[in-house]
C-alpha cells in the first residue's frame, strides 16, 4: 500500500496536480528520516489491514 502510495504521488507531480503537493512534500520528509517514519508506517499498515473486506 504504501509504495502504491508513492508511486501515486509521484506520478501526480510528474502531472502538475498541485493538490498533491503538500502529500508529496511530507513523503518525500518521511523518506529523508527513516528512523522517524517507521510508526507512521506501522500506522498506515494497520489502518489498511484493519479495512473491511469488500
């Protein structure tokens, strides 16, 4: 999910969607201080595997 993430918010800027712009800024920090990032991670799991199944 999260490379999928990235991969998406990256292809945004590539496209000029300036609405993405503040999303791409924060991953681009989070890729930056590794370390820091990883309960974010953990966090963003989590609420995916926590998703209902459709």
């Amino acid at each position: 999910m999260i490379n999928a993430q990235d991969q998406h918010l990256k292809q945004a800027e590539k496209d000029g969607d300036v609405a993405h712009q503040p999303a791409r800024g924060e991953m681009k920090k989070r890729w930056r201080h590794p370390k820091k990032s990883l309960g974010w991670y953990r966090d963003m799991r989590q609420a995916f595997a926590d998703l209902p199944e459709e």
